[in-house]
C-alpha cells in the first residue's frame, strides 16, 4: 500500500506519473486509466473493458489493488463493479476510490455523472444486508479511509479506500 499524500495526489490528478510502489511483482489495476496511466499498474479501460457489461479478465484473488478515479460516477450500476472488484481482489489488497462528491460542481456538470456518492455511500452499501435480504450477500469489504477533500467547495471528491478482509 501508499500513503494517503500519494492516494490524495492521484486522486486529484496531481503528479499523476510518480511512481506508486506496491509491492514486488504484484498485480495492480488501473481501472478507468484514460489518459492518465500509473506507472507500475495495469491500465484497464473502454473500449477493451466494458463495466456494464463484462467481467474482468483476472481469477479469483489473483489482484493486490485497484485504482478507480473519476470511474465509478460513470457507471449505472457501481455495485456490480465493486463485486467484480472484490472478486478479484486478494484478501488484504486495496481498492483506492475517487469520485466527485454528490453535491459538487463536478458532479453536477458533467452529463455522463449517472452515479453519485456521499461519505454516507459506502458505509451504507456495506452494511446494506440490514435493510435488504432478498439476494444480499455480505461484503468482504471494510472501509479503511473515506473523506472529502478538495482545492474548493466546486470540485469536491469522495476518497474512499477498501480493503477485502
């Protein structure tokens, strides 16, 4: 894992290209690479993967981390995603999450936002099996951070970090 100054630099797309140290030979996803790849990880994006609608090309347990930034407002159905997350996770790896914060001028601008996200999120979906049981199962998730931050109130982001227990 990184420190938090890299996840925050990252996650607001400052000093994108440093390297970001993992871990020897370990497996680590860029999901939603577009134009601003990592050093050290795999890019995975659209055209080649489709989140909608594809599963990822990993086994089971065979990734250490997953970077999603600006990837998951753009998808109608993030709870499928973080399953696939979770299913090709390691136990002790690392899911770092960056999204624009749900009343922001970055959420609000941009059309293709069809997803938004508070503090209260991912809290919420992971104890979601209290409210919903009809097909539930439990997360092998646990937050390990989760704060806004931002340069100004307009483009407040959620940072969140989940670790598969």
């Amino acid at each position: 894992m990184f420190s938090i100054q890299d996840f925050v630099k990252l996650g607001l797309k400052r000093n994108i290209n440093e390297l970001v140290e993992h871990g020897c030979g370990s497996l680590v996803l860029n999901i939603g690479a577009g134009k601003a790849p990592i050093e050290g990880t795999v890019a995975i994006d659209y055209p080649e993967w489709d989140a909608e609608t594809m599963p990822l090309n990993f086994e089971d347990g065979s990734v250490a981390g997953i970077h999603a930034y600006h990837f998951l407002e753009h998808v109608s159905k993030p709870t499928d995603v973080l399953r696939e997350f979770e299913r090709v996770l390691q136990k002790g790896g690392y899911i770092n999450i960056v999204v624009p914060y749900y009343n922001s001028n970055l959420q609000a601008q941009d059309l293709t936002h069809v997803s938004a996200f508070s503090e209260e999120t991912f809290p919420a979906l992971l104890r979601q099996g209290a409210w919903y049981s009809k097909g539930w199962q439990p997360w092998d998730l646990q937050i390990n951070a989760n704060f806004i931050l931002g340069v100004a109130e307009r483009n407040l982001c959620l940072f969140t970090q989940l670790v598969k227990v």
